[in-house]
C-alpha cells in the first residue's frame, strides 16, 4: 500500500551545510503493516517520515500510496490521505478551540466545507463515545478549550484525531518522547489500539528500542540515510535489545546512537 523507490534527499546541495539525508530508499509496506523504525540522530528516520507527508520533497525517486503517485502532491493535499502524530503534544491540536471543535475539524479533513452548523448533535455522541475509549475523562469536557488540557491528555487528543477519519497510512513521529514514561505508555497502548482496531496501516519513528521491538509487526533500522535492518513477523518477536544493540555495532556504529536510546 506505500511504495518508495530510489527515494533520495540531500539538504542545502553544494553548501557548506550540505547534508545527504537519504540515499537511494527502496521500501514497501503492506496493507496493515506496523512499522516501527529506529535509527541513531541523523539517521534519516524523521527526514523519511517527512518525505512521506510532504514536509519534505525527494530530490529522486517516486511515492505510491495505495495506487496514487503522491510524488509531487504537496502537503496540504495528501493530508486527506495521511493521519499524523506530532513529537510536540502542542502541535497536533488548535489550543483555542473546544475538544469538540478540534474532533470536527479531524471528521472534516479531505472534505468539502459548507455553511450549515459545524457540529450536529448526532456528532456529538460519537466524539464522546470515542473520548470515552480514552479512559481520561474528557467525554465531560468537550467544550473545554484544549489549551487547558495537559500534554498527555492533548497527545491523546491528537490520536484520537489522527484516527478518526480511518487514514490510509498513521504516522507517528517520536510522539511519545515528550512524555513522562507513564503517560507514554498511556499513549503507546492507545496507539496499538486504535491501529488494531481499524486495521490502520502505521508508521512509527521512535528511539525506544523496547518500544521498537515491542509494538508493530515489523521493525526497521536506518543509518546514514539508509535502511540497514529490516525484520518483520516472528523474527521480530524474538528480538531482543541486545540483538538491535549488535546490529548498531555491526554497523560501526557504536558511538552514534545516544545515551536516551540505551537508558530508555
């Protein structure tokens, strides 16, 4: 359902802060696919992610997503296609407007605006049905303005958006990383959730090796703009830190992933 071939990006060409960022990505995903990538800083991963929601444009190579050359479809229009989970907690919602606001502006992405009412009641009962699968409360909150809201509950908010028009592909760009670990895996096992229930197809960058070989059903690995591990099925399952640990080393790359990598 995605195709990358010969995906390439370099930063800021023929500069003194001319970066490769990609180099020659070739990648397929599946209808249903849960990928989790990880990689050290640099690597690529965001830059990847990016490309793919059309922050970035590729430099060569093309992007099929379920049939449709998004190659050079800018951002604002392949958004209909595309759900997408922030690092930020604070960019994935409009603090100024009611949750229940924020929910109709996610039902309505893709789709033709009109002049009647911007929320009907028939509307409201599913937004609080689906806050309710939140377990934090805001099915009671709905017209509280999400700038009141913590990070937590707004990075759940923004899931809950991301999913609610069923996108083709979830991207998920380190979005549990500025949270507490307990709030984190809040999110993380409302992620899981809502992917299995819809059977959404994922893309999640993270720098949490356990999260990385925990969650999905295929893991991949980059390095200077490469891909250099991929592992999927029951050879995933039976990864262990230590083995993902190896393969960085193998990759002569002992010293280019942090410190938060190893502690996390």
């Amino acid at each position: 359902m995605l195709k990358l071939t010969n995906i390439s990006k370099t930063f800021n060409p023929g500069k003194i802060t001319e970066r490769i960022a990609l180099k020659g990505i070739d990648f397929e995903m599946q209808d249903g696919d849960f990928v989790t990538v990880i990689g050290g800083n640099g690597a690529g991963k965001s830059t990847l992610l990016n490309l793919i929601a059309g922050v970035h444009s590729a430099d060569t190579g093309s992007l099929v997503l379920d049939g449709i050359d998004l190659t050079n479809v800018p951002e604002h229009l392949r958004a209909k296609y595309l759900g997408r989970v922030f690092q930020d907690p604070m960019r994935g919602t409009a603090a100024d407007m009611q949750i229940e606001e924020n929910l109709a502006l996610a039902m309505r992405r893709g789709k033709k605006r009109g002049l009647s009412w911007g929320i009907h009641q028939s509307e409201r009962k599913l937004y609080r049905e689906k806050l309710a699968l939140l377990d934090l409360g805001l099915e009671n909150r709905m017209t509280s303005k999400v700038g009141l809201l913590s990070g937590g509950q707004r990075q759940a908010l923004t899931l809950l958006m991301a999913t609610l028009q069923k996108p083709r592909l979830l991207l998920l760009d380190e979005h549990t990383a500025a949270l507490d670990p307990k709030t984190a895996k809040k999110v993380l096992e409302l992620t899981e959730q809502f992917i299995k229930a819809d059977n959404l197809s994922a893309f999640m960058v993270t720098h949490n090796m356990k999260n990385a070989i925990h969650y999905g059903n295929r893991l991949i690995m980059m390095r200077e703009g490469r891909i250099i591990f991929d592992v999927r099925g029951e050879e995933k399952k039976n990864l262990k830190v230590e083995d993902l640990l190896k393969k960085f080393g193998s990759a002569g790359i002992d010293g280019d992933f942090n410190d938060r990598m190893i502690l996390n």
